[in-house]
C-alpha cells in the first residue's frame, strides 16, 4: 500500500511504452475521441515515394555491370587500355574527401596517416 507524505505518492512509476495504451485527445463538443486517421493509416509524402522507386530501381540493377567488364578485359588483351595515373589520383583523392564525412568508430585504424602514432 503506497503512502503519500505531502501529495507525493511514493509508489513505483509504471513502464513506459509498449506496454501502455495511448490516450487519444477528446473533442471538447461531443466528448468523443478527435477525428482524424486511424492509427493503421500511413501517409506517403511524394518525396518518400520517390526514394522508395529509386530504392527499388537500385536493387534491380546489376552489382556488376558486365559489358563494361568486357570491354576493359578486351581492352587489356589487346594493349590498348590507357591507364591515367592523374585521373586516377584525382579520383581516390575525391573519394577520400567524401569518406571524411562520416564518422569512424575506430578513426586511428581507418586514418593511415595516424599508423605507428
């Protein structure tokens, strides 16, 4: 039995979410609960349309896209695949620069520049 000192009742709060039902505001005219969606619906914005089809569009695609395969592979029994040492570069350095944006949870192993520090 919970005993109260000054209002305050010293009993244990209850769990907190799923457990819980959720109290839906009354109209203040009718005393029913307010109108709206039922807790089942769920409204798509066009936004979130679009990024689910080009999800989609993504995971149809090919992990490897086989005729650029082929021709690098014809290019190169052949001798006339053209490697560009500064293309190359440029390229690693751009994607360096992306990966800086996200965090690393172990930032001395993923920064080579770091090594033996």
């Amino acid at each position: 039995m919970p005993s109260k000192i000054s209002g305050i009742d010293s009993s244990p709060i209850g769990s907190v979410g799923a457990g819980r039902a959720v109290q839906r505001p009354q109209d203040a005219t009718t005393g029913a609960a307010a109108s709206g969606n039922s807790p089942d619906d769920v409204q798509i914005t066009g936004t979130a349309r679009q990024l689910a089809d080009l999800e989609q569009t993504l995971r149809d695609l090919p992990a490897v896209n086989e005729t650029r395969v082929a021709e690098i592979r014809t290019a190169l029994e052949k001798g006339t695949y053209t490697i560009r040492p500064q293309h190359v570069a440029e390229q690693l350095m751009s994607l360096e620069k992306a990966l800086r944006q996200y965090p690393s949870d172990d930032s001395e192993s993923s920064n080579p520049g770091n090594a033996g520090k």
